[in-house]
C-alpha cells in the first residue's frame, strides 16, 4: 500500500511515541519518530514529511526553537504542537510562530487520526490541483537575463518600483514570459541582503483551484468555518506578512472573490473565514496574468475597480519574438545552468547558423519553450558544438510571425502543415478569443472598423455583425 503522507513524530517520551507512531502506521501513514531533539531539524528536512508532530517541551530543548529552526511554515511541511495540558499559553504562542493546531496530552487518539487526516487531504488536494506555494525560491530564479533595450527598460521600471515600495504590481505578458521570475526580482530588490528564505514570496494560481479554497487559502480559516475546516488556518496574506503574496493567474478569480480582494487591497486587513477580527496584514501584492484585463474589464468579467487598483504600476513583459537581442544569452544561460545540472563537465556551445535560427524562431511559448527546448539539447546531445540538425523540427522551419503586417495577405496553410494557433491544454472561448482579437484590432486602428475588418481578414458586413453580435460596439 502507498504511503497516505508522511508524519515526523518528535517527543522525549518513549510511549507516547510508541503509541502514536503504531496507531499512525495502522492508519496507513509512513512515519519516522525521534525522542532526542539533537540533530532533529536535519532529520526532519531528509524525511520530507507532510506533518511534523512536535513537543512543546523537550529535554535541553524547545520545540519553539525547533519550530523557528524549521522556518516559515515548517519549511514545507505543517506542524502540529504537542502541549501537556498546562502549556495552553505558549500553544497560542506556537500557532502565532506558524504552527498549524496543538493537540493537547493525553491524547485522545481518535483526535489525533482526524486532525492529521484533515492536514493530509488539504495536502493532497493542494497536490492534485497543481497548488503553487513557494517560499523558498530556487537557485534557478536568482538571474533576471535580459540584455536586449526593452528587458532593460523593464528592469529599471522594475527597480523604481522596489525602491519606491509600491503596494501591488500587475505584470502582464504571454505564456513564459517570465511573469513570475519578474515578480520575485522586484521582491528581492525590496528586500535586499535578506535572502530568500529572509523574506516570504508565497504565492497562489488563482486558475488552479476551486474558488472557495481560493478564498480559503488567501484568507485563512478558523476551526469549523465549514465541514473540512477541522484545524484553524492563516491565509496566505497572513503567511506573506512583510513579504510578497503572488496571485498568479488573476484574470481567472470570480467576481465574488474578487469583491474580496478588493477590500484587502484597500483596507491592509483579512478576515480569516468564521473569524470574528480583522487581522491587519502588511505584503506587496504581485498579480500576473496573460489575458487582456481590460477587454475582462469591458466584458464585465472583471472589476474595474480591482483592475485600477492592481494596475496602477504595470510591468509589461514583451513576448520573445520582440526582443530577439535575449535570445542568444537566454539560450547560453540555459546551456550552462543545465551542463551543471546534468553534471556535464563543459557546457556545449551553439554553432554561428544554429545561433541565427534560435534567434529567428517566433517561440510561441517563449522563454519557457527556449529553456525546455534548451534542457532537451543538454540531455540528448553529447558532442561540443550545437549544429542546426540538432534543433527541433519547430525551430528549423520558421513560421511566418503570428502579427503580420496588414498588407500581407493571410496565407492558406499548406495541406498537413500545423496551424499556427495551437489550442491550450484546458481549452479556449472561442468567443472571448473572438471579441479579444476584435477589441485589439479595433484599438490598434483607433476604432477604424474598415481597418480593424482588414486586420482580421474579415469583410466590412461580417466584421460589423460579429462586433453587434458580441455586443462590442
Ligand atoms: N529573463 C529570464 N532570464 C532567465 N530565465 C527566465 C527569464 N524569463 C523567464 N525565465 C525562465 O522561463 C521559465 C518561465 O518563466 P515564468 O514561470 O516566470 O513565466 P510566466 O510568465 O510566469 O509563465 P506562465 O504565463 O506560464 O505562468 C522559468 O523557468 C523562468 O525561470
Ligand atoms: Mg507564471
């Protein structure tokens, strides 16, 4: 039987240990158990569990210091502290230092099962719906690269806004554009010498998850607020404090959360779900997103006054094709991050005519499609150079650019060629993508329906009925 999770039992007291350790395992959980605080926290970190159970008093040590020892949210995992029924104090204390709940000796093992079965599912879920809570970054975000005039333009924006100490950022650009990385690099710039473990980043994809664990994950809950809140939970905002709270994905949140968000956003205060008081919360907000917000804005999908509120400083991120000056140095980059991590003794280099296709690619996926296209470079080719048969077929055949200019005539693909729109994972409106391409190509020509019908390839009389039929005009 697979493991149900993974649960780190730390009490001096060898039959508490032995009782909760069986009846744990009975119930299906891996455990690894210890009553000697030394060296703890190293075990802890090597077996990677889900939950720590943790003593509040131990011989020659705290659990509190073990707690902070653990970091932020228990480095990954939640803890749970173990308080003899005296002790209520510093279990308040605990749950403020970041623990999650305290069970309180003698246990009631039925107690014990149902809290961390309550954690386990929580974890599991946020596992099955791609939850995305990073706290500490890795190695691999630390270089914004980015020679090329506009990334540097960008960059120094960027920079005026850390040190101006701006609320909330909205970063907008296509898939892979590195929305997320540009979040991090102003947070570190707001933060500067403190490292990244120093300062909370923690973010949510707001497309990821149904909305009322949205709701319950920015804003926390107490116990009982609904059937599966078994344990009192801080939100994000709460988790971020002095630090950052990314919203990944915002054009995807419901108009109700929304509503939400904007109260957060205006007031610095969080009500956790079933609480009673605002709890005042201090975090630069970062929201990220692909969509045109403010075609959401016109179409009634997203607030207005959100939108303002968010997009008051604005980092745009251009697609590749428009700063083809990163290519070749993003490319270069991820030879040499992925040589050492594939523990390849010399980085290979790319040949002068192999460099002129990267840069002449549209990369649709952008940077993300060039680090991946990098990656598999890495591992499956082993000689010095890199020569254009080494590149994907995508790369050797360039597609006209996916914005041709007006004059040229829309080509008819050739039979058995791709086309050049390719639909996402999780699939598309056809009509959003209808009325977005309508709304940018009525911008681009200042509202010129007989140049905007151009743009699209349309003539007058049915680009005219489908701006009716949208309700566009
Ligand atoms: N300027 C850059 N320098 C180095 N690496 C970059 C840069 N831009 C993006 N990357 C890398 O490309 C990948 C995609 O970046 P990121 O996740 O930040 O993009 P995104 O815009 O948030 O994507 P999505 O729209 O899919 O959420 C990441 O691995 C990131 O490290
Ligand atoms: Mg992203």
């Amino acid at each position: 039987m697979r493991a149900k999770g993974r649960v780190f039992l730390v009490d001096d007291d060898d039959l508490i240990v032995s009782m909760l350790a069986r009846s744990l395992r009975l119930a299906g959980y891996e455990v690894q158990a210890e009553t000697d605080p030394a060296g703890v926290v190293e075990k802890i970190r090597a077996f990677a569990p889900q939950l720590v159970l943790l003593d509040l008093k131990l011989p020659d040590a705290s659990g509190m210091d073990i707690l902070a020892e653990l970091g932020e949210g228990g480095g990954g995992a939640q803890v749970v502290m173990l308080t003899s029924d005296d002790s209520a104090e510093s279990a308040v204390k605990a749950m403020k230092a970041g623990a999650v709940d305290y069970l309180t000796k003698p246990f009631d093992l039925e107690e014990v099962k149902l809290v961390v079965a309550s954690i386990m599912q929580r974890w599991s879920l946020r596992q099955e719906v791609g939850y995305l809570r990073k706290i500490n970054a890795g190695q691999d975000h630390k270089d914004l690269v980015g020679p090329s005039a506009p990334l540097q333009a960008l960059k120094q924006q960027a920079e005026k806004l850390a040190r101006a100490g701006v609320p909330a950022v909205l970063i907008t650009g296509e898939n892979g554009t590195g929305k997320e990385m540009l979040a991090r690099y102003v947070h570190r710039l707001m933060h500067p010498g403190e490292g990244e473990a120093g300062t909370p980043f923690i973010g949510i994809n707001c497309a990821a998850l149904p909305e009322h664990l949205i709701e319950s994950e920015l804003f926390g809950h107490e116990k009982g607020a609904f059937t599966d809140a078994k344990v009192e939970s801080q939100g994000i905002f709460e988790l971020a404090s002095g630090g950052s709270v990314l919203l990944d994905e915002i054009g995807e949140m419901k108009l109700a959360l929304q509503a939400k968000l904007l109260r957060t956003l205006e007031e610095w205060k969080v009500r956790r779900l079933g609480g009673r008081h605002d709890i005042p919360i201090q975090a630069t907000v970062f929201a990220t997103t692909n969509r045109d917000l403010e075609a959401a804005v016109e179409r009634g999908e997203f607030r207005i006054d959100l939108y303002y509120r968010l997009a008051t400083f604005r980092l745009h991120i251009p697609p590749l094709r428009e700063r083809r000056g990163d290519v070749v140095p993003l490319a270069e980059h991820f030879l040499a991050t992925f040589a050492a991590k594939y523990g390849r003794a010399r980085p290979a280099e790319f040949s002068a005519e192999a460099r002129d296709l990267l840069v002449a690619h549209a990369w649709p996926g952008n940077v993300r499609e060039l680090r991946n296209t990098v990656e598999r470079l890495v591992v499956l080719e082993s000689g010095p150079v890199i020569l254009p048969e080494h590149l994907p077929r995508e790369v050797l055949e360039p597609r006209p650019p996916a914005a041709a200019p007006a004059a040229t005539p829309v080509p008819t693909p050739a039979p058995g060629a791709e086309p050049e729109f390719s639909l996402p994972e999780g699939g598309i409106s056809l009509e959003d993508l209808e009325s977005t391409l309508i709304l940018q190509a009525l911008a681009k020509t200042g509202r010129n329906k007989v140049q905007a019908a151009k743009l699209l390839g349309m003539t007058y009389d049915s680009f005219r009925y489908q701006v009716k039929k949208l309700g566009l005009d």
